[in-house]
C-alpha cells in the first residue's frame, strides 16, 4: 500500500529545499540585466503617469484640427447617392445627399440634363 | 527611480530561493532552461513591481506573480517536448512512488495544480486565497477535492 500522505509531505519537503543556485554576483547581474531592459517597457506607475502626461496635449491638438477643418468646410458626410450619365464619351456625376435611393438621383440627374 | 531598483535588488535578494522553487517546480519544455523562466520571472515582478501595494505579504505577493508567469509559460508551451524530469526533484525522483506523485500533481489542472503545490509547502488557506485571487472557501473546497482525486489516482 502506497502512502500518499508521506509522499505529498516529501514533495512539499523537496521544494522547500530548492534553493537559487545563482551567487550574489550572478543574480546581481540578471537583476540589472532585467530592469535594464524592461527600462523601455515603464512598470504600471511610470504608465500611468504617461499617459496622463499625454492625454491634456492630446485632446488640444484635436480641437485645434476640429477649429481649422469646420471653416475649411470640409465634407462631413459621405454622399448617399452618385448617378453617372455617359453623353458622347463624357462621364457626368450627379450626387444626391437628401437620402436619394440610386433610382431617384439617376432619374433627377436625366431630367437636369435633358 | 535609483531607490526603486535598489529595493526591487534588495527583494529579489530575500526571495530568490523562493522564486527558483516556483519555477523548478514546473515542468518546462526541452526549449526552455530553469535560468530562462527564472528570466521571465524577473520581468514579470518588475513589471508588476509598482503595483505591489503591502497589502499581502511580500513573499506571497512574489509567489502569486511568479506562478502566474510559470502558468502562463507552460501554458504558451503547449505539447512542446517536456525536459524531463523537473530540475528540482532529480535526486529523488528514481523513486517510483515518488515520480508517480509528481506526475499526477503536474497532470493536475489549474488553480488546483498551484493549490496542492502550495499547501504541500505548508500555506495555509488564508495565503493560497491570496496567491490564487481565489476566496479562503473556494480554496478549502477545492483543495479538498483535488487531494481526494490525487489520492484515488494515486491508488491510497
């Protein structure tokens, strides 16, 4: 008969005796090796406190960008509708932006230029 | 920030046997060394170093983050071919009654896997409530199952 108690107790036994085969030396070398390294990737402080650092400067910059497109009057919505007409080799567009469906403008676009 | 990487040396320092216990009580593919997860290991606390907030005791706090790591390792390792047997156990692990316990307790699904580890070291269920961010209940019921499962496996 196998006793489980003894062998989980020689388990729990074997990994409290592990011990880090590295000298003081050693470990001070991986040590500085990792912060060394991850000093490009901020720990969970130093990040928050970027991104707060950014986030002011960030939004400012949209509206400046938002202030120069509105007077530029740049298009804000897309075209609901486009009707293209081929008159000697020459292609016209029409577009619609009152909800046309594609009938409707093609029908408004030949009535404009009959 | 100077202050900061002498008390993250001066922490790893005091819990480097316990982070090189968690580690060599994985079993890692035949790609990665014990000094390579040990590696991974370091980042990982500090990384999570800033975060680390008193409110569990230090070397329950390392022993969360390192199993968390060595989970997360063994789990990207998937069905890599296995370095076998674990580094931590070699001297005893000829023994067959022994070898056969090992492999049930890492054949054994997480968190119970962490839970069976960690009260086979002697942790109580306060501490393994902590490491595993599972409740003090959770880890007396589940404790309870995964040593009666182990036992009926183990043929006790």
């Amino acid at each position: 008969m196998r006793d489980f108690d003894k062998q989980l107790e020689r388990y729990g036994d074997e990994l409290k005796n592990v011990r880090c085969p590295y000298s003081d030396a050693e470990l001070d070398r991986e040590i500085r090796s990792v912060v060394w390294n991850e000093k490009i990737i901020p720990n969970e402080h130093q990040s928050r406190v970027t991104h707060t650092k950014w986030l002011w400067p960030s939004v400012a910059a949209a509206a400046c960008l938002v202030a120069v497109l509105i007077p530029l009057n740049m298009p804000t919505r897309a075209n609901d509708s486009i009707a293209s007409v081929d008159i000697n080799g020459e292609h016209l567009y029409y577009a619609c932006n009152n909800g046309c469906s594609p009938e409707g403008t093609l029908e408004t676009f030949k009535s404009i230029i009959k | 920030m100077e202050l900061d990487e002498k008390t993250f040396k001066n922490l790893i320092h005091r819990q480097q046997n316990l982070i090189w216990r968690v580690c060599s009580s994985y079993r890692l593919s035949a790609a990665w060394t014990m000094e390579d997860a040990f590696h991974e290991v370091l980042c990982d606390l500090w990384r999570g170093f800033g975060t680390f907030d008193q409110r569990s005791s230090e070397s329950t706090w390392v022993y969360r983050i390192a199993t968390n790591t060595m989970n997360s390792l063994v789990r990207k390792m998937g069905n890599q071919p296995t370095a076998s047997p674990p580094e931590g156990h070699d001297p005893s692990y000829r023994d067959d009654d022994y070898r056969d316990l090992v492999e049930l307790i890492e054949a054994t699904p997480e968190p119970d896997r962490t839970i069976i580890k960690a009260h086979a070291q002697g942790y109580g269920y306060k501490e393994i409530s902590k490491i595993t961010g599972l409740s003090i209940a959770a880890v007396s019921m589940r404790l309870t199952r995964a040593l009666r499962r182990l036992r009926k496996l183990y043929g006790n």
